[in-house]
C-alpha cells in the first residue's frame, strides 16, 4: 500500500532495499553488503519507533533477502514472471506496486522500466495473476445481502480492505503490467487504463467511484476506532451503516463482478478452484 500511496492508518512495514556495485570487485561488495545491512536494520528500527509496525511477513529491508543489489532484483522481477508458481505470484503483486522512496532514483526507474517492458510479454504470467484475481469473490450473497463473519472477535463484520478492496488493486495492477503502464497508485492506473482505450470509459467510471467511496468508509472507520482510543483495523459492521451507505455498499460489491467478468474475458480465463 505504501508503494501505491494508498497507506491508511492501519498499516505495517513494507519496503526493501536496491543499490549498485561494480561488477566483480569483490570488496566493494562485500563492503556494500556489510553498510546496507547496518543501514536496513537501523532503519527499520527508527520506523518501528516512529509508529510503523514491523511486517510479519518479514518484508522489510532488515531481511536479506529484500536487501540486493540491481543485477539481483531484475533477475527476482525475470524469475517470477517466468515461472510463475504461487510465491512468485504473491511476491509479484507485492513488490511489482513498489516506487522509490530515496537515494538514487535511476535504480528504481530502470527495474520499472524492465517490468513495463516485460510483463506485457509474459502471457502465462499474466494468466496466473489474472486467476489470482478471481479468488476474492464479492462479499454478497445471492440474495445481495452482506457475507460477514460468522463468529471470532469480528463477528457480524466484513473486512472491507481484503473483501472490497483488494479485487480493485489486482484489477489495476493486472491491466497496468498487461498494458506496460508505470504507475502503481490505483486511481492512476485506471485513468491510464481509461485513457489509452484500454478499458471501456463506464467501467473505469464506475470503477473509480465504487473504489473511492470503499476507501472512505475504510478511512472513516480507522480514524472513528483511533479517537475511541482502540487500534484501527479494516473490520466494518454493515448494521452501523445508513440504508443509503448499505446501498452504495452493495453496489460497490456488485462492481467486482463486472470486474471480474471483464478478466475472464479479456485474458480468456476460467475460474478458479
């Protein structure tokens, strides 16, 4: 979310590290490993304490694994898209959203530009990230009603990030890699999408409005938890909503549906089991 821009006030820590060394000097590599590696951990630690909590998914800078050079991350970004088994997939639309954040901004640019470049070619990749967008269906039953969780400490509430609003990023991420758009905020991705005529005009409206207003909810929802004094969370009650917000809501939902229909058409993909 961070590297989308797209942050609320329940987050966690998401970043990684990219830097350059002379080819074969193997004390300049050596040395680049031992400053980063100081640099990542204290890093991360001064985020921890201004309020960000740790990954625990350890995706963060302090692992070394997301602390690499150039030449490793753009054999990364090659390897998942050639073969892209489940991981690659998850670390794909995890890290394919990043954007530079400081230092050398030349580095970051040109991994982007190896993956604008790329993914439009990488058709079975873009088959699996296409199927893994049809996994989150649409939290509403056949009779429209909201699907909420049925017991545990969010009972009768829906998690309106994961079931709203991740079915929104897939979609932009998949069209904009599809498409060898750069942009990885989502708002901008659609309007990419929209003006280069590769998404209908309608749908990218109906997109943009069915995406902002779930995010309003979501930010409305985590700033009234903050000044109860709880922590934030994505959990909304559908009962707490107006009959009009129930209705927009819904009809929000709804719009996954077409988006979804629109994947199955565009990259010719079946459902998933």
């Amino acid at each position: 979310s961070e590297g989308r821009q797209e942050q609320t006030f329940k987050t966690d820590q998401d970043n990684a590290l990219i830097y350059e060394t002379p080819p074969e000097e193997w004390e300049a590599i050596k040395q680049a490993k031992l400053y980063f590696r100081r640099f990542g951990n204290l890093a991360i630690e001064h985020l921890a304490n201004c309020g960000y909590p740790l990954c625990k998914g350890q995706m963060m800078a302090s692992n070394p694994k997301w602390r690499k050079p150039y030449s490793t991350w753009h054999n990364y970004f090659d390897r998942w898209m050639s073969a892209p088994e489940p991981q690659a997939v998850l670390h794909a639309t995890i890290f394919f959203d990043f954007r530079a954040g400081y230092g050398d901004m030349a580095l970051a640019d040109r991994l982007r530009d190896f993956l604008v470049q790329e993914a439009p070619r990488r058709s079975i990749f873009l088959i699996h990230l296409a199927k893994d967008c049809l996994v989150n269906k649409p939290p509403l039953s056949f009779f429209r009603n909201f699907i909420v969780e049925k017991d545990g400490e969010h009972k009768n509430r829906l998690d309106i990030k994961t079931r709203g609003l991740v079915p929104y990023v897939d979609f932009g991420r998949l069209m904009a890699l599809k498409h060898g758009i750069k942009e990885t905020n989502t708002i901008a991705r659609l309007q990419a999408l929209a003006d280069g005529d590769f998404i209908p005009r309608d749908l990218y409206v109906e997109t943009r409005e069915a995406y902002e207003y779930q995010m309003q909810l979501r930010l409305v929802h985590q700033l009234q938890m903050m000044e109860a004094g709880n922590k934030p969370d994505n959990y909304i009650d559908p009962a707490e909503l107006s009959d009009l917000e129930k209705q927009t809501l819904k009809e929000a939902f709804a719009v996954i549906s077409r988006l979804q229909g629109y994947i199955k058409s565009e990259m010719r993909v079946t459902e998933v089991d």
